[in-house]
C-alpha cells in the first residue's frame, strides 16, 4: 500500500476521486514510516468497524492488501483474515477498498485496513477523524450520499 501522511489530500485512486476539494488522508501507513500509537475507546474501534462494513467500503481494487506489519505471507494473511471481523466486514478484514468519513472540517479517506492498524497494531488515528468517526453515522442519509457519490 502507497503511505500518505494523516491530514494531507487525498491521493491514492485520484482519477476516481468524485469530491472537491479532496478528502484527508488517514491510516495510510507504511512499515519503513513511523505512526502515531495510542489507546482509542473500544467505542470508537466498534463504531470505526461499521463504517469499515462492506456496505460502505468504497474503490474496491483487485486482490488484496497485506498488512506489512503483521509477519504473515500472502496466503496467511488471506486464510487468517477473511471474514475475521465478520461476514459483513469482509473487504475490511482481507485489506481492500477504503472508506470515507464525513467530519465537521473535513471528509476523511482511510483504507479499510484502518480498524485492523487501529485494533491490533495500536494505531491512533488524529483526534479530529476520531471525532468524525465517534460523531458520524455510517447509515446516515449523509453518509449514503457521500458514499453514492463512489457508484
């Protein structure tokens, strides 16, 4: 996966980005760059897996994203993630597509990995996409038509 640091434009799938101006970067990490660690609420981690639901995970690619921080080989990593976090969290499980969320500031772009970093490898996200998150509602009319904007 490409790294962009936390709360810099969007850059990743650029040509098929729909939203001016574009969405904040966030979660984009990378082994070889440092990332901010820290305790999040388990509030924020399960209200973070709903909006990593396959319903709203948006840019789905090819194949899939192995997390460079866990030591597993692709195969693994597949066997080992698929549905880990749920049948309807499939695409966040195996590491593919991203997700948006609407902030007060600001729309936020992460990979769906994000609650896997978030979860297991202590990642913490900037406080104001915590907000976002903690504040939001994947199911929101809001929500859905950010994410029509995707189709």
């Amino acid at each position: 996966m490409t790294y962009f640091k936390d709360l810099t434009p969007y850059g990743y799938l650029a040509r098929d980005e729909p939203l001016a101006p574009k969405p904040l970067n966030v979660g984009w990490l990378s082994s070889q760059m440092p990332f901010e660690k820290g305790d999040t609420s388990q509030e924020f981690k399960d209200k973070l897996l709903k909006f990593c639901s396959d319903e709203f995970i948006v840019l789905i690619a090819r194949g899939f994203h192995i997390c460079e921080f866990c030591d597993l080989s692709s195969e693994q990593w597949f066997e080992e993630q698929k549905d880990k976090d749920g049948k309807k969290a499939h695409w966040a499980s195996i590491g593919d597509g991203e997700i948006r969320v609407r902030g007060k500031l600001a729309v936020y772009a992460a990979p769906a990995l994000i609650h896997h970093y978030v979860a297991q490898h202590q990642y913490r996200p900037p406080d104001e996409f915590i907000e976002a998150v903690l504040t939001g509602e994947p199911e929101s009319k809001e929500q859905r038509e950010l994410l029509r904007k995707y189709s």
